[in-house]
C-alpha cells in the first residue's frame, strides 16, 4: 500500500476546496448578475428648487454645497442684482427641499461678488468666504458679521473657531474667534527657486 505524506493529502483538500469555493463564487455570482439585470433600478428625482433672484435672466450660479446634522442643505453661489452686479446668495433648504431663507451680500464696493467657499460650524452658522468678505450668518439666515478679507477656503475647527486661507490673492492663513475677531494671521513666503 502506497503511503500519503500529509502534504500532499494537505494540497489535494486546499484543491478540492478552492475548486468547490469558485463553483460556489461563480453561481453566487451568476445568480446576483441575472436577478440584477432583470430588474432595472429607476433614479427618480425627489426635488428641484430654483433661485433668480427676482430676475429670471440674470446670472445665477450655486458653487459650493454643504448639510447640517438634521439633513438640511446649504448652497453657496452668486446672483445678480437688480443693480446688474453679482452678489452672494446663500439659500437654506429642508432637508424636503423647501426654502427656509435666502440671504444675500450685495455691495456697490464689490459688484462682481463671488463665493469660493461656505462652512457650517458645529451649530449650524454659516460661513461664506469669496472675492468680497468673508460673511457668518446664523441658522437663520441673520448677518452676524463680515470681516474685509476675502479668502479662497474656509473650514471651521471644533471649537468654531474659523480659519480662511487664500487672503489677499496670496498665501496667507487666518484664524478667527466664532465671533470673528483675529486670533493669528500668517503668510507663508517662499525661500525662492531651488
């Protein structure tokens, strides 16, 4: 009688099983593929809300999105005016896709307006950053302050402190308190070409 080494019974089982494993993964397989392809998922839209400003051929852009923590929608964009100039809008929207409030930044200093970011701090302030100033409103939609510098990107850190970065067509960083006061500004310099 011909003796088996255990490694050889070992090889001839992982065989078997890896043989019986893709039967199982390729029946598994099929089978998802076929259920899949006979049944066709339809996208459907749940809502569509639109903002002009009053004037439906002006120029209206979102740029920039954000949600809060009960579902609710944050767009960032510009809008014209009746004046003809750009201004920011910022729109709230239920999570259903009503419109709880529009607030808007217009300035005859800044007539081509434009938001290049929006953050939400952890009690859902808004903050806009852009080509004008750098504006906070509170969830419901009241101007709390608007600080001269324009900046490129915002975020907000856990305390709501709020940092805005691209200030001035340049490297520097801000730091502000919730309440918009200056904590530290910094601009980073370049040592030259290597």
């Amino acid at each position: 009688m011909q003796q088996i080494s255990t490694t050889s019974v070992a090889a001839v089982y992982d065989r078997r099983t890896l043989q019986h494993h893709l039967r199982t993964t390729f029946v598994a397989f099929f089978a998802f593929f076929a259920v899949n392809s006979q049944c066709s998922a339809q996208i459907q839209q749940a809502w569509v809300s639109r903002y002009n400003n009053g004037i439906p051929n002006g120029t209206n852009r979102a740029v920039k999105m954000a949600l809060d923590t009960n579902g609710n929608i944050y767009v960032a964009g510009f809008s014209q005016n009746t004046n003809g100039q750009l201004g920011y809008a910022t729109i709230k929207y239920a999570p259903n896709g009503n419109q709880i409030w529009v607030a808007r930044y217009d300035s005859t200093n800044y007539p081509a307006a434009q938001p290049s970011c929006l953050a939400l701090d952890h009690q859902s302030n808004v903050v806009i950053t852009g080509t004008a100033v750098t504006v906070k409103y509170d969830p419901n939609g009241n101007q709390l302050w608007t600080l001269p510098n324009s900046g490129a990107g915002v975020a907000v850190d856990s305390s709501n402190n709020i940092c805005i970065t691209g200030v001035a067509s340049n490297y520097t960083t801000m730091k502000l308190t919730p309440t918009g006061t200056n904590l530290w500004t910094q601009t980073f310099t370049s040592a030259g070409p290597c």
